[in-house]
C-alpha cells in the first residue's frame, strides 16, 4: 500500500455532489494515493461548476422570459427573436450650391467669358439655357433685380448648371446718375432678389450702359460688388443680325476677353450656336467670368481698361 504525508496545517476542499466541506490536517497522517486522487477529483469537480471570480455571469431572466436592464425597465427583446435590421443611412439635404467641379487654370487654358445683360427673360433665356448645356458651355448672367423677382426659376436655373448670375442694377437706371446712396439702395435691392432665387451670394455686378464713375465705385465697394465691364462689345441690341453677332465675337476673341450680349434678343440667341462651336474649334473654354479672373476686388473695375472711365 502507498502512503502520503499532508503538512501539519493545511486545509483541502472537497466537492461531491455540490455538497463543499473542509477536511483539515492537524498533523502527519497515512493517506492512501487512491484518497488522494479521489479528493483531487472532487475539487476539480467543483472548480469546474463555479464562476470564476470577477467574472459577469449571464443576466437574470425576468418572470415575462426577458432581460432586465439596469433600471429594471424590459425592453431588451427575447433572446430567441431575430435581430432588428440595421436603419438605413439618412440622405443629406440637398445643397443650393451646384455640384463640385474641376478648377479651371485660365493662365494655362485659352479661356473666354461669353456675358449675357438684361435678363432673365422668359422668352429667349430658356432657349439659351439648352444651347450652353448642349456644348458643356459656361456664361455669367447680368440681371436685373425685377427681372429675376419676377422669374426666380431661370435664375437658379443658370445658377445651378454652373453658370454665373450677377448684378445689372434693380431696373437699367444710370447709376452714375444717383447718389452714392441711391446706386448703394439700388444695388443692394437687385442683389437681395437674385440671391433669394439662386440661394446663393453673389460678387460681381455690371453699370447699366458701363456708366460708372467714383460714387459708384464707392457704393460697389459698400456691397462688395466687384464692377465687371468688357473687352468685345458686339452692338447685338442695335444690329440684330445673328451673322454680324457672329461675326464681331469670332474676329474679336482673344485669350482672357469678356464678350458683351444681351440674353433678351432672339437674334442673339440665335447666334449662340455658331458663336459657340467657332470659339470651341479655335480652343476656347467657355468660363465663367469668376473662373476666369479668380478673386476680384469690391469697387474695383475689371477689365484694367476701363480703370480711369467715367472719373
């Protein structure tokens, strides 16, 4: 028979059928080794059927079969339900602003500012809408204030295919003609009307018949309304001929020039096409005229040629 010696003093747990009770050694005894095993087996046994300590064990379950939140509230679901569905993502709003484009380098691109005075009409400025989609083209529109209250669908319209829309007076006053706070008022209330049809600010305004001089230099400058005038005039609204139109835009344009036209016309609109296809064919990219010139000034006057009109 083999014999095992317990130290004096130590204390063994034992384990059978969940019944735990200590057997102390108070000094050197015989145990058999087959005790021993036995005893072992016991504890692990029992070390098996506990939770270890500092361990969550699964939460109880409530007398309705589901789980009980901290503050005794139930709203967990049965375990046995199957998973909600992931919510779908929300859709961001929509933005006034027209989507993100590519920047256009005018210093390295042969580029060209196609202007449109006196509208919106809605006559004549649809028509011309379709004709600049068409050919990927891009304009600003100087408008006057009644105008775009009375059609705000155009000016957004114009605004939203990445077009520019811009100050031309409230109603074709000569602003040289008032006070530097009348052409301010003036101003300020076309401005109030285009930006509450494209919801969007605007920075550029152009003198009803380019009269300009130093009060309204100083009102533009008040809005912070850069005063845009032009390179090519083509006398569109005294010639009404499509092909003289034509004629003047092609034979006048240069790298970084402003064109002069009025959007009211319907021989000017029925230029467009042509106008457009011959620049395009020379190399031209059709631009804005913020695009082209970049950051401007309030009050002051683009181009340089036209620095010292009127003063």
């Amino acid at each position: 028979m083999v014999f095992a010696t317990v130290p004096r003093g130590v204390q063994w747990m034992y384990s059978v059928r969940g019944i735990v009770g200590p057997v102390r050694f108070q000094r050197s005894v015989p145990v058999s080794a087959a005790a021993v095993l036995l005893i072992g087996f016991s504890l692990l046994l029992g070390a098996c059927g506990t939770v270890p300590p500092g361990t969550a064990g699964s939460p109880p379950a409530s007398s309705t079969g589901t789980g009980s939140s901290p503050g005794g509230s139930s709203s967990a679901p049965p375990s046995s339900a199957a998973p909600e569905s992931p919510s779908p993502t929300p859709t961001p709003p929509a933005s006034s602003e027209p989507p993100e484009r590519p920047a256009v380098d005018c210093k390295k691109l042969k580029c060209i500012a196609l202007t449109y005075d006196d509208g919106p009409s809605p006559g004549t400025t649809p028509e011309l809408i379709k004709i600049l989609k068409k050919y990927k083209a891009k304009a600003t529109f100087f408008q006057l204030g009644n105008l775009a209250a009375e059609y705000p669908e155009l000016v957004k319209e114009i605004h939203d295919m990445g077009s520019e829309v811009a100050n031309h007076s409230w109603d074709h006053d000569s602003l040289d003609r008032k006070s530097v706070d009348g052409a301010y008022m003036d101003m300020k209330k076309a401005s109030e009307a285009i930006e509450k049809a494209c919801g969007c600010r605007i920075t550029l305004m152009r003198p009803p018949y380019g009269a300009t001089d130093k009060g309204v230099d100083k009102a533009t400058k008040k809005l912070g309304l850069a005063q845009i005038l032009w390179d090519v005039d083509t006398l569109d609204w005294e010639s009404h001929d499509p092909y003289d139109i034509k004629s003047k835009v092609l034979h006048s344009a240069a790298k970084n020039r402003i064109v002069l036209m009025h959007d009211i016309h319907q021989t000017t609109i029925d230029a467009q096409e042509d106008i457009i296809e011959g620049l395009q064919d020379k190399g031209y990219t059709l631009v804005t005229v913020s695009e082209m010139l970049g950051k401007t000034t309030p009050g002051k006057r683009y181009p340089k040629s036209w620095a010292h009109y009127g003063n």
